[in-house]
C-alpha cells in the first residue's frame, strides 16, 4: 500500500509523526499522476515545482510545530474553476486558456493554511456545465473503475484523481449535484454544504446563487476535516454566512440512534435503476440496525426541479459569463472588424457547445417578453420547494434519496441526448435550490462492477447530522476503503441485503 492508498487523516498522522514527509508524499501523488494520466486524464495541469517548494515549505513549518493541524503536508487537487494564485485557472474552457490569476480563492487560502499542497487542477466540464466531463475543451476524463465510461461531472477530473488514488483528497464546487453525483459514479466521498458556508471567493461563478465549493475524499472522516479547514465567514463573499461553530468532525460516531430517516418516495419511483433502489435502500436498512427509525414520505414538487432548477442555472450562467468578452482576460479572437465584430468572434470560438446551448437558453428566459412566464415562475418553483424540505425537515432529521438514476454512463451515451442528460440530475438539484447540505458515499457496486452511491441530504446548516449518518453507514459497509486498483478491501463487512417487508426501508 502507497501513501496515496491512505486517506488524508492516516497520511497526516504519519506526517506528523515523522514517519513519512510531506515531500515523500507530494513526490508519490506526482509519480502515481504521471503512470496514470495517459489513460484517466483527471488533470488539466500538474505543478510539480510549485507542489515540490511548498511540500518543502510545510516540512519546516511541521517541523518547527507551526503546522499541526490533520490536513499538514497532505497533497490535494483542485478543481479548474476555483483561483489559485500563480497556478493556471482555465474552467476547462479556451475563453480562459493560459490565464493565471493574481490571487487564490478564500477556500483555497484556508486549506494552504491548515498545511495543504496543491499538487496540480483537476479536468471538469467546461465553465462546470455538463455532467459526464466530456465538454472540456482539454479532452475528456474517463472513469478509473472502467475507461469506457464517464467519471460524472462536472467535478469529474477532482473526483476520478481521488478514486484512481493520485492524490489524498480533492477541492470541488457543486451548481446541481456537480460534488455528489461524480462522487458517485467514482466511489469516492463528496460533500455539499449548506449554500454559504464555504466562501465563494474566488470561484468563477456558474450559478451565483446555487454554486458551493465542497470536498471529495476517500471517506467521511476526511470529508468533515476538509470542510472544517476550508469553511469559514468571509467579508469578501456577500453570500457567506457567519457561524457559531465550525467543528464538523465531532460529529462522526458510529451510532444512529434517534436519527429520523426520510425516504421519499418519488425519488424511488420510475427511471430509478433496481440495482441503485437496492443499494440505497440498503443504507436506511444499516441505519435502522444501528438504532435509526426510517419511513417512507411523499416529498412534493419533484417534477418541477429540473425545469426550475435549469433556467435559474442557465440565466444566471448567462449573466455570468458575460463578462468573458475578450477585452479584459482571456481569449480573444485573432481577426476582428470592429468591437461588436471581436464580441461575437471571441464568444463564438472561445465558448464550446455546451455553454453555449446554456447562453442562450438564459438570455432567453430573462429576455423581456418571457422573463414572467419563465424565470420568475422558476423563482417561485425554488420557493416551494424549498417549503417541501422545510416540511419534511419538520418531521426527518436527514431525507435519503440515490445520487444518480444509475451508475456511470458510457462515454458518449449523454453528450448525444443533452436532455437525458439534464434528466440525471433529477435527485440532486433540489439540495442546491433549497440552499441545502447534503453527502455522497459509495453503498454499492452493479453487475458490471460500477460504483453506486446514496445520497444523505440535511436541514440547512445541519452537516453534523448528515456527516454522522454518512459515518455511521460507512462503519458498517465499508464500501470507502474500494478503489480501481484494490478493488475489494480486506476483511471488508458488506451488509447483507434487507429481507422483504424488513422495516421503513422498503418500498
């Protein structure tokens, strides 16, 4: 086992320990990106320079015990759309191929504190539209559990990187399920906070008021340390919200006792996979052996998310992105006549299909004579379904649904029907539309030996709850400890398929 096979708390308590350095394990998730990027491609750019220096840099620091915190002298990856000082920042996009910004984003400011080296930026579906990762315009990435098939999106590139074991953990951002659905599809772990918790300083924007950067980890544990590290109060980020406590990790205790379960029924109704109700509903099945009560409930509004959710997303994109006009970063068309003649030539090759699709879709929307009929309808949409959670949170203390109807899709399969692919996002967009926390963790594999993963969605600012439910199914299935390479972990405990009729769980 290398050091990229441990998770980011193992790896940092041998760190700190001295039994590894930080520069041994920047060097070996370098070396594992350099075997494994020709088939996976989960990277945009690798920085061995820069990530060698810090890594040095670190060592001193944990040395001379300024750095002593979980995360000091651990390799991480970040996603292409969050700014990293003197690194290439390009949203997998041509409009900002080469651009290097002059500052780094509030989260990544906090994870280089807590001792963090970024190793390199990690591939994602351009300007973080898309959800197969196959719209970058720097190639696709492939799935390390099969390379015929897609590693979800648009955190596809942070996600495979941390399933193919090339880096500890990875930065992310989530507009609709872009953390969790991935994350599923990998194997891996992934975390959305409630909107506001982790500064949005420094993330190029998608959807202002949906976008949120969270973590994607080998396993609940260091989930909770990443966003303890990277969560904060930031007076740059007029959406941040200040809280009372930012201890996360305090909350993972193998134990479900008096945890209130939801389970929706329209979540596990038609277009739901067998093998993923299956293994989800296995997961309320563990939590109920482990003390928690699970019932069914009618979660209204389901059909409304997605139209709702897609012209939010695609109007705010396109006010948004219409600051990437060639005339102050970025690209720029070689040959123009004229300023309107350079708009619309910049725009028109530096943008790909897929955000372009979206563009227009906004502009439409809040054009004058449809803005009634259709956004601020969609704006009304979010209000009531944001009212649907709040009853439900009335009565459940964490609501679990699938991340995805089914597990990754073959490359190619979605970019030929973009609305099936806007389909797959059916269980995860209403978390960002209510503001909502929720988590990702791998309960399952299907017949052709795909990961699947459940879904754990909480009340706004209620991360403890969600982490300790996610931690304590993960005790019991260990499903976290797979990976490509090593397959199935020694003396792993799967749980056993509930019997018919067993409990809440079954529907």
């Amino acid at each position: 086992m290398g050091l990229m096979d441990l998770t980011a708390a193992e790896l940092g308590k041998k760190i700190r320990a001295g039994e590894v350095s930080a520069v041994e394990a920047a060097e070996e998730a370098l070396a594992r990106a350099e075997v494994k990027e020709g088939q996976i491609h989960a990277y945009i750019s690798l920085n061995p320079d820069y990530a060698l220096k810090r890594a040095k840099q670190v060592q001193k620091q944990i040395a001379d015990g300024t750095l002593s915190g979980p995360l000091a002298g651990v390799p991480v990856a970040v996603k292409d759309n969050i700014c990293t000082r003197g690194i290439p920042t390009t949203c997998a996009s041509r409009m900002l191929e080469g651009f290097v910004p002059p500052y780094s984003a509030r989260a990544v400011e906090n994870l280089e504190k807590a001792g963090a080296v970024i190793i390199g930026k990690t591939n994602m579906d351009e300007f973080a539209m898309g959800s197969t990762t196959e719209t970058s315009a720097f190639g696709v990435t492939r799935n390390p559990w099969n390379l015929e098939h897609v590693p979800g999106g648009s955190s596809g590139g942070s996600c495979a990187a941390v399933a193919a074991r090339e880096v500890s953990f990875a930065l992310a951002s989530d507009t609709g399920g872009s953390i969790r659905q991935p994350s599923a599809f990998c194997g891996v772990t992934g975390l959305k906070p409630t909107y506001g918790t982790v500064s949005r300083y420094g993330l190029v924007a998608y959807g202002s008021s949906l976008d949120q950067i969270g973590p994607v980890a080998k396993d609940v544990t260091d989930c909770a340390a990443v966003l303890e590290a990277i969560a904060s109060w930031d007076p740059a980020d007029s959406t941040s919200v200040k809280r009372d406590s930012y201890d996360f990790t305090g909350a993972l205790k193998d134990d479900a006792k008096g945890l209130r379960i939801g389970i929706p029924r329209d979540y596990f109704g038609a277009g739901l996979n067998p093998e993923v109700k299956e293994a989800v509903l296995r997961v309320a099945w563990v939590l109920e052996e482990k003390g928690a009560a699970a019932e069914e409930f009618d979660l209204s509004l389901v059909q409304y998310a997605i139209p709702a959710y897609y012209v939010i997303a695609c109007a705010e994109a396109s006010s948004n992105l219409a600051r990437f006009d060639g005339v102050k970063y970025g690209y720029r068309a070689a040959e123009y006549a004229g300023l309107h003649s350079m708009y619309k030539k910049t725009r028109s090759e530096g943008f790909g299909p897929e955000v372009k699709r979206r563009i227009m879709l906004g502009s439409f929307v809040l054009s004058s004579g449809y803005y009634d009929a259709y956004y601020r309808k969609a704006l009304q949409a979010r209000t009531l379904i944001r009212q649907a959670f709040d009853s439900a949170f009335a009565r459940f203390d964490v609501i679990l649904a699938p991340a995805a109807p089914s597990a990754a899709p073959r490359l190619g399969e979605s970019l030929d029907d973009p609305v099936r692919m806007y389909l797959g996002d059916i269980y995860t967009i209403s978390a960002n539309l209510a503001g909502l926390p929720a988590i990702t963790v791998p309960c399952g594999m299907d017949s052709a030996g795909l990961p699947i993963g459940a879904q754990l969605i909480g009340d706004c600012f209620e991360e403890k709850k969600i982490l300790r439910a996610a931690y304590a199914f993960e005790q019991a299935a260990e499903y976290a400890g797979r990976s490509p390479a090593a397959g199935k972990p020694a003396g792993e405990k799967t749980a056993a398929a509930p019997e018919a009729g067993k409990g809440g769980a079954q529907g």
